[in-house]
C-alpha cells in the first residue's frame, strides 16, 4: 500500500537492536508513523547497537547537515582470529595465539594511547562506501576485488575498561567450531567516517594477531546520546512524543523568528543581519542547568561569521536554515520548510 505523506516533521532516535540492518530500522519507523519519508544518518552494521537517528518527513532534507559529528562507541575487541568482514558475523580467514603481553593493562592503556591522533584507514571491503557508484559490500560479497581508498580519520580519545577471555562461537568455510579469544573492552571516540571494524583489523595487524569486533554499541552521535534514544517498541507505542529537538542535534546558533519574520523566511526572502539577535545553549541541554530558573538558552556574545548556518526558530519548530553572508550583511536561505521540524515535548 502506497504511504501518503503523514504530516509530521521530526528527528528520533533508536537504540538499534543487533541483527537488524539500519533499512530496516527504517521500514520499521515508516509503518509506525505511516510516512514514505524516513531516512537514518550514518549507517550501523546488523552486529551493531545504539543510537541511530531517523529523519521522519520533511526532516529528512536535515540529513546531510547531522553527518559530520564526532561519535561515541564502545567495542569489544576479540584477539586470536580475523574474518572476511572484520566483525563477529564474518567467517574465519585468519587465527593466531594472542600474545601475554595483550592481557597486560598497562601495555593495552599504552597501546591505545598511541592511537590517539589523525591517521589513515582503510575502510572494510563490507561497508557501504561505494566505488564506482556501486556499494562495497555488494561487489564484496559477489566476489569481486575492491580498490578502496584510505581515508583521513581521528581517534579522540581511547580508554580501557576492562580485558577478558571469552570462548566464542566462530564460523568459516567448513562450519562453526569454539576458540577462546582475549577481548579488549574498548571506549572509543572518533571523527566522522572512522570504521571501528578497521580500527579492529589494524591493531591486530599491529599486535601480530588476528583481531574482529565482538560486539559494538555506538553511544553517542554529536550530541545525541544512547540515553536520547529508544527502543521500536517505545517508539511504536508514544511515536512523535519521542522527537529529540534537531537545534541541539544540529549544533548550530539559532534566531527567533516573530510572525512577519516568519513568512519572510516561507518564501526563501533574506534577512537583515541587523536586525535578528543570535542565541545558543549554554549547556548540552535546557535542563542540564543547576538553576531552574532558566532554560539555558542565552544571547550570543559572537556576531555571525560569514558562511556560518544558523537555525530559525518559530513557535516551537525550526522553519528554516539560513547562512550568513558578509558581503550582503544578511542572512541567505540554505533549507525551508513549509511544514516545520517540531522540537521535542521537553522544549
């Protein structure tokens, strides 16, 4: 049955169950809101858990402005075998014996330490990165060779929370069959585009063994947190009273628009600089304050910068996302939208 548009503008998240693809976390959402227009922002691997964000209707036109924020996993890295597609749900093509020195926190802390910084990764053969307009792990798993390219990434932070041995169940060309593998509980943040499958590859390849991810939880996405997020089954049961406010999402200054302001922007008409004062958040969020007599939101003390987007705000939605230009003194219009993102019942 054909869907027709629902109506509805928002942002939610989803703590992704395992064994699902992101796709179906979105044919998923579009039967609970009844809305054809649904799209996620970054894609995670049916092994992986945590915060997806969906774009539901006209909110799907914010998608290419929440991609660039740093995120947030944490990673169980198993020592002793390697697979085809770096995690736990690839099949053995490489074993070894973890050495002594891997059990050892000190040596892991020191180790992890030294991958904090910019480097170049090589992203997995299985992921979506396409070449040649056709995605990877579709000509990965039709047996033809990839040429991937490196790309720039930055590992933030990298902290230890525990080392363990588990037996796991693995698979490979002739069946499955245990290994006990010692695991590295990992806390990573990174920048945009950092796969930790490779990161997962590559210090196995460091240590001189075989190294895949266990088990990942993406925790938080900018400022989007596991805690934000719920389950299908919540979302199906309270739907748009989940939408998250896509102002923190977007980290971005925003500008109170009053009713002329605001048909102004409908038509995509400019704005005078002069005359719109800049507001931000002083905090994560509103109720992260100590002091319950204010909302967190303050005046900015920075004027705009030229090129800088801004948000536009009237009565409880964001209208529109606006750029300034120095040259014209003025704010230009990037994204309108006729049916305004909601921000959220907690706003």
């Amino acid at each position: 049955m054909k869907r027709t548009p629902s109506g509805l503008s928002l942002i939610v998240g989803v703590n992704k169950p395992r064994g699902m693809t992101s796709h179906d976390v979105v044919n998923t959402c579009r039967r609970i809101f009844g809305e054809r227009r649904v799209g996620h922002v970054g894609t995670l691997d049916p092994l992986a858990t945590g915060v997806l964000l969906l774009c539901v209707g006209p909110a799907t036109r914010l998608e290419s402005y929440l991609v660039g924020h740093e995120k947030t996993y944490r990673v169980r890295i198993a020592f002793g075998a390697g697979t085809d597609t770096d995690d736990a749900d690839g099949s053995v093509i490489r074993q070894g014996h973890a050495p002594a020195k891997l059990s050892d926190e000190s040596f892991a802390r020191s180790f992890l330490a030294g991958m904090i910084g910019t480097t170049s990764q090589l992203p997995p053969a299985y992921s979506a990165v396409k070449v040649a307009g056709k995605k990877s792990y579709e000509a990965a798993r039709a047996g033809v060779i990839i040429d991937l390219k490196p790309r720039v990434i930055e590992v933030l932070s990298a902290h230890l929370n525990e080392i363990t041995s588990e037996v796991m169940t693995l698979r490979s060309e002739q069946g499955t069959f245990e290994q006990e593998c010692l695991i590295w509980d990992v806390t990573f943040r990174v920048s945009k585009g950092t796969y930790i499958r490779s990161l997962a590859r590559d210090m196995g390849s460091a240590l001189s063994c075989p190294a895949h991810v266990a088990t990942l939880e993406r925790l938080q996405v900018g400022n989007a947190t596991i805690d934000d997020c719920v389950s299908l089954d919540t979302l199906s049961e309270i739907g748009k009273a989940c939408a998250l406010d896509p102002v923190l999402l977007l980290e971005k200054r925003f500008i109170y628009a009053d009713d002329a302001m605001a048909e102004r922007i409908g038509h995509g008409q400019e704005i005078p600089g002069a005359s719109c004062a800049l507001f931000e958040y002083n905090s994560r969020r509103p109720y992260d304050e100590f002091c319950a007599c204010t909302s967190g939101v303050c005046e900015s003390k920075r004027p705009a910068e030229d090129g800088e987007l801004i948000a536009v705000l009237h009565k409880n939605t964001l209208i529109a996302l606006y750029a300034y230009s120095l040259e014209k003194q003025a704010y230009v219009a990037r994204c309108v939208f006729q049916t305004g993102v909601i921000r959220g019942a907690d706003i």
